[in-house]
C-alpha cells in the first residue's frame, strides 16, 4: 500500500511529462519574450539592453500602436458580444427537440472544420467589388460596397466572419449548460404562471452564469489573438483600420524584435486584466 510520500511522488511523476511539455513550448517562451523585450534587437545584430524604451515608445510616441490597441479593443468587442448573443440564441433553438434541428446542428458546425486561412480567402471573394454579395444588394437595387478597401467598413466585414466561423463553438458549450439545468425548475415556475421571457431572464440565465464565464473566457484570449483571417483578407489595411496587435507584432518582428516582443507583453497584460475582470464580477454576482 502507497504511503502519502509515496502517492505525491507518483503524483508528480504522472504530471511531470505535462509539466516539462508546458514548460518547454509554453512557460519559456513567454519568458524569453518578456526578457527580449527589454532589449533593441532585430534578430541579427547584438542585442542592447534599453530597460523600458520600447513599451514607453509604444504607449507614448507609436500613433500605429495606439491606433492598433484600438482596433483590437473595437474587434474584441463587437466579436465577443456578438458571438456572446448568437451563440446562446443558438443554443436556445437546438436543445430543443425541433424537426431539423440535426440539420441545424451540422449548419453551424461546418465553418468550425474549416481553416480560418480558407475561410478568409473564400470570404475575400464574397467581398470582392464583383463577388456574390455585392451580387445580392444589386438585387435589391442596394448600392455595391468597397467592403475590404473602406476603411470604415472593413473592421465589420471581418468581425462579421470572425463570428459566423467560430459561434458554433460557444453554442455547443452553451447547450451543454442548457442540457445541465434541471426541468423541473422549468416546471415549477410555469405552475407559478411564468411565461417563456420570464422562466429565461430568472432562470436560464443565473444557472449559465459559470457557463457564459468560460464562454467569455475563451472569447477575451481568441478574439485578442484574432490574427488568419484579418492578414488574409486585408493584411491590416485599408491604411491601418484592421491592424490588430497580433498582426502589428507580426509585422514588427522583422524590424525590431524588441518592440513585437513588448507589443505582446502589453497584449498578455490587457488579456489578463479583463480575465480577471470577469472573474471578480462573475464572484460577486454569484455571491
């Protein structure tokens, strides 16, 4: 029989293969990158140490960069309360036992087995001055759009990609929290007389509150890495109305390591501070 010494050694030689994996590709590189950011490198001279200079020249003298963490606030925004709202209106009408709805559940798996790279070109075309969705508005006598090349039209057509191909996700999580709220609670309300708005606003949606956290969650950290489908659409154009940190970071990487290297220490730092955001608010309305 294990002794308690004997069961946390195997513990921890069970867990070490996670550990030395987690270390290897995710915990030093993170390190390395906040280390490099310190420095003025661009990846083929010496490095030089500049302490601060490179997160003081984003906040402070980059218009790009400010213009750039707009951006991103403004995509991450728009994708995640759209996303938020189309994914749980999903999971409303699936869970239900509807004709079709197997058919419905396939609809809104499909984009998620598609690379996010092949859906931006396939998108780029629908887009285009002469593809299938200009098509459709001449139509309906609506007049044609420049929906990659106006800047302020550009910003929505990929926040409206980004949700069609990765709502499915979140609707799957969300009808499995519908699926774990018991129907007798259900029950017990509509013997009180509540209708259907009701029975959602006072039911359904406290018992999702740990459900819509990790669904937030997920949101925060892929809308704040959104990066395939904006370089393949409109590499961060028109002028700079798409660049995103990531796509920013991407750029910058080939002229000064250092800075990329800081952009992303000052991603992780606004990803984790929203994270815990939601995780404080979430606490206090549970309590």
């Amino acid at each position: 029989m294990l002794t308690k010494k004997n069961h946390n050694l195997l513990g921890w030689a069970l867990s070490l293969p996670g550990i030395i994996f987690l270390g290897t590709f995710f915990v030093f590189p993170m390190a390395y990158a906040i280390l490099i950011s310190f420095f003025n490198w661009n990846l083929l001279g010496d490095k030089t140490f500049v302490g601060f200079d490179n997160y003081s020249f984003l906040i402070t003298e980059d218009s790009v960069f400010k213009t750039t963490l707009w951006n991103t606030l403004y995509f991450s925004f728009f994708y995640l309360f759209g996303s938020l709202a189309l994914a749980l209106g999903t999971a409303l009408i699936v869970q239900k036992p509807l004709r079709g709805v197997r058919v419905i559940r396939t609809m809104i798996l499909t984009p998620l087995v598609i690379p996010m790279a092949i859906t931006g070109i396939i998108w780029t075309l629908l887009y285009s001055p002469h593809g299938f969705i200009n098509a459709l508005l001449d139509t309906f006598g609506i007049q044609s759009q420049q929906w990659l090349y106006d800047s302020s039209l550009a910003m929505p057509a990929i926040i409206l990609v980004s949700i069609w191909q990765s709502f499915g996700l979140y609707a799957i999580i969300y009808v499995t929290g519908l699926q774990q709220i018991p129907k007798e609670l259900y029950e017990g309300m509509e013997i009180d007389g509540a209708n259907t708005w009701q029975k959602f606003i006072h039911l359904t949606l406290p018992l999702l509150r740990p459900t819509t956290f990790f669904v937030v969650v997920l949101l925060i950290i892929n809308s704040f890495k959104a990066f395939d489908q904006i370089w393949v659409m409109t590499k961060g154009g028109p002028g700079n109305a798409t660049m995103t940190l990531v796509v920013y970071m991407y750029q910058k990487i080939f002229t000064s390591y250092g800075l990329a290297t800081a952009a992303s220490g000052i991603l992780f730092i606004i990803v984790i501070i929203l994270v815990f955001v939601q995780y404080y608010v979430m606490g206090r309305e549970e309590k």
